[in-house]
C-alpha cells in the first residue's frame, strides 16, 4: 500500500513538472513586432529602374543648334532635379556618339556644361564634333552603349501608306480594353503621326500618337494614347502596349519619339520618347523584352524650366 501511493506521488509530481514547463515555453510566433523607425531618419533612396547597359548618361538636342540637355538616369521620376548640382555631377568633357535614326553623324564633346539656378531642369551643354554634317542629330550616348535604328514617319510615306497607317493607327486605339471615360465614347480617333521601324526580319513595329477631344467651351479634354504594335509577313497588327492619358486639353503636351534605340550588350530594344507637358518634359525609356513585352523601364525626373 505504503509501496503504491509513493507511485501515485511521483507520478503527480512528474505532471506537476511537465505541465509548469509547458506553460513557460514560448509559444511559435515569437518575432518581435516591427517598430518604426526613429524619427528623422532619411527615407531609403528608391533604386532606379534604368537599364544601366545604356550608359551613365545621354543628351537630348534641344532645338537646331549644338545644344543639348545633359540626362543623368539616376533621377528618375521619383526625384526633383533640385539636387543636380554643378558639385554633385559634373560631365564636361565627356564623349557621345551622335545619333539621327541609325546614323551616328560624329562623336561630340560636351562642353559649357550649365546649370539654371532659378529653376530645377536639366543642365545644358554643347555638343560639338569636329566632323562636318553634324547638325541633324537628334540623341547621343556613350559610343558602346547603343545604337539606333532607322523609323520612318507619316509625312515621309507615300499617300497610299500614310492613310493606311492612319487607319491602323485609329483601328488599335478603337480596340482598347480601358475605355472607362464616357465623355470620349464615340468621339473619333485622330492619328497624330505614327513611325514604324525593324524589329527583326521579319517583324515590323509601329508607335502610334492617337488622340480624342470633348471640344466642350468651358473645359475641353483631350485623350492621348501611345500605342505599339507588332506585325510580321504572317500575322496582322498585333497590339503589344499603350499608355492612356486623360486631362485638360490646354495642359497637354505633345509625343515625341527620339529614337529607336538597341543596347548592344544585350541587345535589347527601346524606344526613347519626350512628353511634353505644360510645365516641362518627360522622358520616357520604353524596352522591350526577349520575351516581346513592352514595358515603361524608366520615367525621367519632370524637367520644369
């Protein structure tokens, strides 16, 4: 008997035990909550979407003569060009290909490199070669970035051509999927200009400036789509991109495409294209992937001098 409620005790005990450690244990979710960060610490610097095979910089030409806004990529279109300074970047002397299409008319130096203390833009320069014929560039990069491609447009084609692509052109923005503005239903499509370049050899692209407009006196609107599409020797047009912008029609700007553009390391091919705005330019780098997608890699800084 004695032998048997010692047996009982130990048993007790031994639950005892087990259970006050089982309590104690932690249970699975034992991370700490997040905590914020301190105040005053600066926000982590968004990294930029730029496809660095293109070069550490380019210039855009700013009307007929040799000058040219210097573009540095790392501010894209998270960031305010306040902060480009003289001491913080400074190119001058740097060597760029010249580009017209796919001609390279002359590498040029960049010189009297300037930045405007009024207002927050990019810094200008001149660009000058010592090779005669030069004054029809459009874009230059660092001479092993890149090289272009030729893109014909609207008023250089044939009649025939040009009202064929206007019909392509109105017919690919009729078929978009995000027509949700009813103030624009059944107005009817005008095809601004449309370029079509080589994509390999046997498929050719298209990039389209489509717009519509609510001639309303108080407020008119203007619809704008950029638009790219594919065809080759077997398949029709094939829309493979858009973008839609929708606003006052006296804030909207202008497309221009700057270029046709392939990175030589990979490859790659993109469109360089300037928006402009009421305020300033845009700068777009629309790439297209091995895969034949289309995509926006990168979206400059808003220039606003």
């Amino acid at each position: 008997m004695n032998r048997a409620l010692r047996s009982l005790r130990l048993l007790l005990a031994l639950f005892l035990a087990v259970s006050c450690t089982s309590e104690r244990a932690p249970g699975n979710d034992t991370a700490l909550p997040d905590e914020p960060p301190p105040e005053g610490t600066a926000p982590r610097a968004r990294t930029s979407t730029w496809n660095s095979s293109a070069g550490a910089l380019f210039a855009v030409r700013s009307g007929t003569g040799p000058n040219a806004w210097l573009i540095n990529p790392a501010y894209g279109d998270a960031q305010a060009l306040d902060t480009l300074t003289a001491s913080s970047w400074n190119v001058e002397g740097a060597e760029l290909a010249m580009l017209d299409g796919a001609q390279v008319v002359g590498v040029g130096r960049v010189s009297g490199l300037r930045y405007d203390s009024t207002c927050a833009g990019w810094p200008v320069a001149t660009v000058v070669s010592p090779v005669v014929g030069t004054s029809s560039w459009r874009v230059a990069f660092p001479e092993r970035a890149v090289e272009g491609l030729g893109f014909d447009s609207l008023p250089m084609l044939p009649s025939a051509d040009s009202a064929s692509r206007t019909r392509d052109g109105a017919l690919a923005a009729s078929r978009l999927p995000d027509d949700t503005v009813s103030a624009f239903r059944g107005r009817p499509f005008i095809v601004r200009q449309a370029s079509r370049f080589a994509i390999g050899d046997d498929t050719i692209g298209t990039v389209f400036e489509v717009v519509r407009l609510v001639a309303q006196e108080a407020n008119p609107l203007q619809e704008q789509l950029l638009i790219i599409t594919e065809e080759g020797a077997s398949r029709s047009a094939e829309l493979v991109f858009h973008e839609r912008e929708v606003g006052a029609e006296e804030s909207m700007g202008s497309i221009e495409l700057l270029g046709v553009l392939r990175i030589k390391s990979s490859r790659r091919l993109a469109l360089l294209v300037r928006r402009e705005h009421e305020t300033g330019f845009v700068l777009e780098w629309i790439e297209r992937s091995p895969r034949g997608k289309w995509n926006v890699r990168w979206r400059s800084a808003a220039d606003g001098c």
